[in-house]
C-alpha cells in the first residue's frame, strides 16, 4: 500500500497504549495478526472486533443468523460483536470513540457527513482509499460499473472515510425513491358509498367529508384522513404538489432552470396549508396525527379505520388486499397537477468505518470486501435462504446460481427483514436483477405504480443529489438548520390548525430570512452546482 492511517492523536494513542499495556482481557480492538497476501478462508485463527447496531426484532447475538454463520465459514473469520439496539448504539458508538476503546471497526455506523470528517481531521478514523485499490476488488467492481458513487464516497479532500450501502432499484423519476408518501385510500369505501376515484382536491374534500358523514367503519370509529406530520412517508406533504413546487421530507427542491428552492418559501406552499386547514375544519383530519408515533399510526391502520392515509407501502400498515389503493395525484383549484420527487437515493455515505486502532487492515478490508460480492450483498439487504428456524427472504437456483424472492405470504416486509438481514456496507445494482437476483415482489410491484401513477405528473428533471459538503459548509448548514428545520415543521403543523397561513405569510417570509435562507440557499446552491458540473 501506498499509505494507510496517519498516526493516531496523542489523545487518542494514550487511550490505545493504556489499554495495550495494561494486558486488559477486554481490549476493544484485536490484536496485530501480522498476516498478508491473505485469502479466505483464513488457516489461521482470528479474530475482528466490531461494533454494530441491529434491529430490536433481530437476535441479540448477531452470530445467531445464519448470514454470519455461513460469512464465518466461508472466511475463517470470527467476528466478536459488541451489539446494541437504538439509542443505546449512538451513545456507546460516541463513547467508544471518544474514550479511545475503539473496536476495530463500526458496521452499521449511521454516522452524519460533519461526525464523518470530525473523526477524519481527528485522525480517528482511517482513509480507505488505498485499502479499496489494493484489497477490494468487489467493491472495486461495482465502482467500475456505477462511478457515480466513488464521487458520492470522496470527501472534499480527495479521501474516501467510509464504505456505502447502495440499493439501486429504478433510476431517475421512475427510482423507487422518487416518492415516499404514497397516499392510500379506502377504495371498499368509495364503492360502498358510489363514490369515485377523486381527480382533484375538491373531489377530495367531498369523498372524504363523505367518509366523515357515513361512517363506514362503524361506531363512531372512522378517521377520513389520517398522517404522521413531518414524518417523511407518512406525511401529508403529497397533496401539496396540486398547489405548486410541492413539499418532501428536507423540503428542498431543485428547479428545471437548476434553482435550489426551499419548499416551503413558496407561493404554493401557502395555497396548499390553507386547503390542509379547510379539512382541518371539517373535522376531517386525525387529530392524532399531530403527534402519532408508528405503533398507534400501525394499530388504527390494521383497525381499517382510515378513509385516505400516508405511507411507503401499505403492506405495513393496511395490508397488502384489495381495500386500499394508490391514489393519483390531484389536480388543484387550477388544474396544477405535480408530484414533488424527494431527495431520495439507495445510497447511505456511511455504513461502515474502520477505527485507527485497527491492527489488521489488510484482513479488516479483505472482510468487508465479501459484502460486496453481489451475492452476499443481496443476503445482507434483504435475508437470507435455507434457514430452517426461520421465515426465508429466498430460495437458491442453484442451476442458475440465483437468489429468488419467496412471497411474503402476509409478513410485513419491514419485520421479516429485519429479523435476517444484516445491512452494513453492501451493493445492489440494477444490472443483478434477472442475473444475481430477482427483484423483491413489494418492490417490483411499487416500482410499477411508480411508473404508472407518479411519473407521468413529475415535473422536475432533477433531485437535489447526495452532495458530501465540505466540513465548513456543513457546520454552517447545521448551524442554520437547527433552528430554520424545527420552525418550518413547526408552522406547518401550526398552520393547518390554526388556519393563520394568510395573515402571517409575510412575517414567516421575514423569519426564514432572519434564520439564514439566503445563505442556506446559496450553500445547497454551490453544492448543486458542483456536483452537476
């Protein structure tokens, strides 16, 4: 290798040398193997410490799944987990890290792009870029195919800190990211009553007082409009597309002309508030949706209490039957029709770091190397084949060496695959499917109403990209956003409520300019323009 790590921090060296020194049976980080020219499976015995964080539906144990099982096997390499669920991760991730007990490397990081470069410039975490060249031809693979992403990777220093999960699935306006809010109606209820699929916003409004004034789920228990506000997938933020620019979940668009534009600054937004007030004072909003967690939104959903909700995929909430389906965008009082597209990509910066008390970076890299082979990597995203305790994600073709999705047979997606897959640092490219894979069922059958009932009303050519901000972009980025983020939720939910939208326009105008909008756009703007060059 050219170079790795630069030394570590004095602070950071004392906590390594302490702890070294001191014969301490609980060192965080393995010891130096002193192996090269490596190839798996490995004779010798070793081991890696990482820590990671897991789903609370998976085992504590992440050694219990079959995927590690199989991965241990097939390398020869333990792994000593030190695993913790929520918030307990983030809080023992930080610990570690601060107190120089560093594990050898943490899977799953969730690190932002600021905490990224922080622990670069503090020597903490380690440049990956010639790990990658010389010890990752997996990786290297995809990269060749999709060069985008080693962009996306690369730091303004021309560093590459961390390894990526990638899921491509559709690209452009027809990605399954392209939307997140899918709304949801009761198509049981519309025929029951004889109404129509509405078209437009005031259609909208009279199916859903319809719903109020009927009561079809019986007892009083009908909720017409149900959400969760500013809560990405199960915002009502889709609606506001009949009015203007629309919204998403960072409330950040790009226009044609290549114009970053927050949400809501716009005219639209204010038409759209005011039409969410309207069913706010018909009595046709849940109440509850002002501060529902996911275990009540869930619980009234399955209850098929909801006339119109919002959500990813209504397997999780409603089920996949025939009682709800996806309805269209809405043309508004002027016949605007626009689905606003998110900001999202099957793309995550930072899965997977490698700590500068890592003793064994040749084998620590040749390791996570095996998540990108496109096999492993469709395993650690989705779940797994042939486990004989639990429900399976696939079956093997072994004729033609192929991963098929099994149906889901009622498991909601979500908790299936959390209880077997892994995640971490992994890649899924369109080019898989039909060669490595076939495309999960939900997900094939979500991409086709994408391209059916979202695509054809897409305005915008583009979305803002993942630009990886230079560290003093981010921390005036944040600076700005801790304050501009919180008040625009905050009059959001306010405005529908309150119906004050009109009034104080002006004054709101004012308010995002006092917490810094014009520097907030030209920021994004110069990040957008870099990344477009």
């Amino acid at each position: 290798m050219k170079k790795i790590a630069k030394p570590l921090t004095a602070a950071l060296l004392g906590g390594v040398v302490l702890a070294a020194c001191g014969g301490n049976d609980d060192q965080t980080w393995s010891e130096d193997y002193g192996l090269s020219d490596i190839s798996f499976p490995v004779e010798e015995d070793v081991t890696l410490k990482i820590m990671t964080s897991s789903s609370p539906l998976a085992p504590e144990d992440p050694n219990d799944k079959l995927i590690y099982q199989r991965l241990e096997e097939e390398t020869g390499v333990k792994i000593e987990w030190r695993n913790f669920v929520g918030e307990a991760f983030t809080d023992r991730r930080n610990l570690a890290m601060s107190s120089g007990e560093m594990p050898d490397a943490i899977k799953n990081a969730a690190y932002s792009d600021y905490e990224l470069l922080r622990m670069a410039r503090d020597e903490a975490i380690i440049p990956l870029n010639d790990l990658i060249d010389d010890y990752m031809p997996n990786l290297q693979a995809v990269l060749e195919q999709a060069p985008l992403y080693r962009a996306m990777m690369t730091a303004e220093d021309g560093n590459i800190y961390a390894f990526p999960w990638i899921e491509e699935l559709g690209e452009g306006r027809e990605s399954i990211h392209s939307v997140d809010n899918f709304p949801w109606i009761n198509v049981e209820w519309l025929d029951e009553l004889g109404l129509d699929m509405p078209e437009t916003t005031d259609e909208l409004k009279e199916v859903l007082i319809a719903f109020r004034d009927n009561d079809p789920a019986g007892d009083g228990q009908t909720i017409p409009m149900s959400f969760i506000i500013n809560d990405g997938g199960q915002d009502p933020g889709f609606l506001f597309g009949s009015f203007g620019l629309g919204d998403n979940w960072d409330h950040t668009v790009v226009t044609n002309d290549g114009e970053v534009k927050l949400t809501s600054a716009d005219e639209g937004y204010k038409e759209a508030i005011k039409f969410m007030n309207e069913l706010y004072e018909e009595d046709l909003l849940d109440i509850e949706g002002f501060e529902h967690d996911w275990p009540s939104y869930v619980a009234k959903g399955q209850e098929g209490r909801y006339g119109l909700y919002f959500t990813w995929d209504k397997g999780n909430i409603s089920g996949m039957n025939d009682s709800y389906d996806l309805m269209p965008p809405l043309a508004g009082p002027d016949g605007h029709i626009n689905v606003a597209r998110t900001n999202g990509m099957g793309f995550d910066r930072s899965r997977m770091v490698i700590t500068s008390a890592n003793r064994n970076l040749e084998l620590t890299a040749k390791w996570i190397d095996q998540m990108y082979d496109p096999h492993q990597s469709v395993q650690n995203n989705w779940g797994t084949y042939g486990d004989d305790e639990m429900q399976n994600i696939f079956e093997y073709d072994e004729d033609k060496e192929m991963l098929r999705h099994l149906p889901l047979d009622g498991t909601a997606p979500v908790e299936l695959r959390e209880r077997t897959s892994v995640g971490g640092p992994l890649a899924i490219l369109d080019s898989y499917y039909g060669t490595f894979t076939t495309k999960p069922d939900d997900a094939a059958w979500r991409l086709g109403l994408m391209e059916k009932v979202m695509v054809p009303h897409m305005q915008a050519d583009n979305i803002y990209p993942r630009v990886f901000h230079s560290m003093d972009e981010l921390n005036r980025l944040s600076n700005i956003e801790a304050d501009l983020i919180p008040y625009v939720q905050r009059k959001k939910a306010e405005w529908i409520s309150n119906g004050k939208v009109e009034e104080e326009w002006d004054e709101h105008l004012e308010e995002l300019e006092r917490l810094g909008l014009s520097e907030w756009l030209e920021i994004k703007q110069d990040g957008y323009d870099r990344s477009t060059e």
